[in-house]
C-alpha cells in the first residue's frame, strides 16, 4: 500500500470516527445508560466504566485529528475500540434483559430524538 492510499484510508476513518462512533457515544450516554442508572441495580459500575472508556477513545481520536498521526497512535486507537466494543456486547444484553417493555419503548424514543433509528429485521429488505 502506497503512503497517500494509507493516509487516504486514515483520514477515511476518521471521518466515520467523527459521525458514527460520536454519535453512537452520544447515544449511549444520552439515552441507554440513565434508563440503566434508574432501573437496573447494580448497573452503575460498568455503566461508569464504559463511559470513561469512550472519553479516552475521543481523546485518542483528538490526537490524530490534530496530526500527530502515527501508527501506534491509531493501533491504538483501534484496539481501544475493539476492546470496549467486545466489553459492551458482554456487558450491556445482559443488563438490558432488566429493562420491561415500557423502559425499553423509552430508551426507543429518546433514540429517535438523538437521530437513531432502530431497523428491525423485519424491516430489511
């Protein structure tokens, strides 16, 4: 791979980063983790942990977008990613198996407001 395709696919990355991982923090912390905080006991421990994990993500983030872009920063990066991705799809369903229908419908709605939409499996093509 040539240096200009390799900082092509960076700076590629980094604009998903900037849309789709944010958002998916904002999402998160805006609508999942207070219905938690409120109705799951003991959530609160690794609710605390996922969201000191995403700030340190976005500041690895904000390193290499103010150009101190060097492999390891974004091996990094990455690998920050993959770790709290696999602790959430560990952590989170089993939490959210607590949550009743009207909790769930909540968590739906403030979604939405956020600007995320739900896709059911139905509902694909």
């Amino acid at each position: 791979m040539t240096p200009e395709k390799s900082e092509e696919l960076v700076e590629d990355f980094l604009k998903y980063f900037k849309v789709g991982v944010t958002h998916h923090f904002k999402i998160e912390e805006k609508a999942l983790f207070p219905i938690l905080r409120s109705n799951v006991k003991d959530a609160e421990p690794f609710i605390s942990e996922l969201i000191s994990e995403h700030k340190d993500i976005i500041n690895k983030y904000f390193k290499l977008q103010n150009g101190i872009t060097q492999t390891r920063d974004l091996t990094d990066l990455l690998k920050a990613l993959s770790v709290h991705a696999g602790k959430e799809e560990r952590v989170l369903p089993p939490l959210i198996a607590f949550l009743n229908g009207e909790q769930l419908q909540k968590i739906d709605e403030l979604t939405r407001r956020l600007g995320y939409f739900l896709q059911t499996v139905e509902s694909q093509p």
